[in-house]
C-alpha cells in the first residue's frame, strides 16, 4: 500500500469499468432485441421495456458489477488496470454487504465521488458510509 | 708617387672598397640563390603533387577492385549449391524445433506481449498518479487544507 488514490486514478477506473458495462449492455439488449423479433409480440414488449428502462437498468448493471469485483477480487477491471484497490478502514477486504452498498451509492449517486477532493484520506461519500479506503497498490 | 704617410690612407681606401665589393657579391649571389631555390621548390612541389594525385587514384582504384572482388565472391558463395543444402538443413531443423516444442514457442510470444502489455499498464499508473497529485495540489491550494498522510 502506497497511498490513497486520487480523483484522476479513480476517475480513470470509473471511466474504463462504465464503458464496459455499457458495452455488456448494449450487447445484452442486441441479442434481446435480435431473440424479441424472432420470438413474437411478448418478447418484442418485454425487451421495449427493458430498452426503456435504460437510465434505471444501466446503473443497476454497474452498481452489480461493482459490487461482484469488489467482493470477489477487492478490484474492478479498472481499478486493476490503473493499480488500486479497494480495503476496508481496518485494512481487510471488503465484504458482500459493504460492497453492494458502495456499488449502488457509486452508481446512482456518483457526484457523491467528489467529496474525495476535500477529504484528507480521499474518501468519497460512498467510502464514509461503508468505511472504506481506495490505496495505490505497489 | 705616394708619400708614405698617406699609405695607410690606401690600405683603408682598399679595404673599404674591399668590403663593397664582396657585399655586392654576397648580395647579388643571395638573390641568384633565392630565386633558384624557390624555383627548385616549387618544382618538387609540383611533382610531390602529382605523385599524391596519382597515389589517390591508384588507392581508389585498387578499393574498387577489392569491393567488386568481395562482392563477386559473395555473390557466388550465396548461390553455391553447398549453402543452399546447409541453410535448407538448418531451416527443417528450426521448423521441426518449432512443430516439437510449441510450448516454448508460445512462452517467447506470451512473454513479449506480457511486456508490452505491462508497458503500457505501467504508463496509465505512472500518469494517473501525476495527476492525482496535481489534482491534490490544487484542492490543498483551493481549501486551504493541510498535506495529505
């Protein structure tokens, strides 16, 4: 552990992890859409309302994803990419819970992100509200 | 007649004209000497020239030779029948080397895309933390906020 990480690291990581899940996604709603036309007007309604629902869907998406890496690896692709982690304030990894609560803070409140610019250990809103630190990895 | 209280007069008279004499002739022989010593200067200095010239073109010449000699010879040698068998022998033995082990093969590849990869990993860290401390000098700058720990 080498420090806490900044706006621009952890902006970095963001910005790689969101343009994959958006990817995922429109891919995932291809192949909805490509299955609805073949399927019949049920298919069709569903996978219109599931297009619909993109503002709600994606964010939901992301904050899944999140929650996924964070309990599983500590790390998003993105956060291993730009070489930071995320820990609890005890130093140990963060668990199912913390995870899927600082997933869905990330994701559907993300200006919360900035509180980290006038924090002293960069931690944004999300970070307070589960205890967590984001540090610079080797 | 001379009195010979005046012979002395003489003596100087004579050895005076003496001097004037010899210091025309030491004048007049300098000059000669001068002027055919310069001659013979410039006359070894004409051939020592054209010996350098010629020194040159016979250097350059015989390199020309050598080269097209070199190269002939290279030439021949490229397409001898002896270095076809060899490159061919040694061009089934890589080939055979590589359809036996293609683990290894694999590792050399893997290796330099691993490198490559970790480059370019390693440029995104090093610019992501620069401008986390810029970013971080400014807001210490905004808010007045002491240095991070």
């Amino acid at each position: 552990m080498s420090g806490y990480a900044g706006l621009v690291s952890r902006g970095l990581a963001y910005l790689i992890d969101a343009v994959a899940v958006a990817l995922l996604a429109g891919a995932g709603v291809t192949v909805l859409g490509m299955v609805a036309s073949v399927v019949g007007p049920e298919a069709r309604d569903l996978a219109r309302l599931v297009v619909s629902g993109y503002v709600l869907f994606l964010p939901a998406l992301l904050a899944v994803y999140c929650a996924l890496f964070w309990s599983l690896a500590g790390r998003t692709p993105g956060m291993a990419v730009v070489g930071v982690r995320v820990v609890r304030t005890d130093g140990r990894p963060v668990g199912w819970l913390g995870a899927s609560i600082r997933g869905v803070l990330l994701a559907f409140f993300p200006i919360g992100a900035l509180w980290l610019l006038i924090d002293r250990r960069r931690q944004a809103v999300h970070d307070k509200v589960v205890g967590t630190y984001v540090v610079r990895v080797g | 007649m001379i009195p010979l209280s005046r012979f002395g007069d003489v003596l100087l008279g004579a050895a005076c004209q003496a001097r004037e004499k010899s210091a025309d002739t030491l004048t007049e022989t300098r000059t000669r000497w001068n002027q055919e010593s310069i001659r013979a200067a410039a006359e070894i200095w004409g051939r020592w020239t054209l010996l350098a010239e010629r020194g040159a073109a016979e250097r350059e010449r015989g390199r020309r030779g050598a080269q097209r000699a070199v190269d002939a010879a290279v030439d021949r040698m490229a397409h001898s029948t002896l270095v076809d068998r060899v490159v061919n022998a040694q061009l089934d033995r890589v080939l055979t080397l590589l359809e036996n082990e293609p683990d290894r093969v694999r590792a050399i590849v893997r290796g330099q895309s691993d490198s490559i990869v970790g480059e370019a990993i390693g440029r995104v860290r090093s610019g992501a933390a620069a401008g986390d401390d810029v970013v971080d000098r400014f807001t210490v700058r905004m808010t007045g906020r002491g240095k991070n720990p």
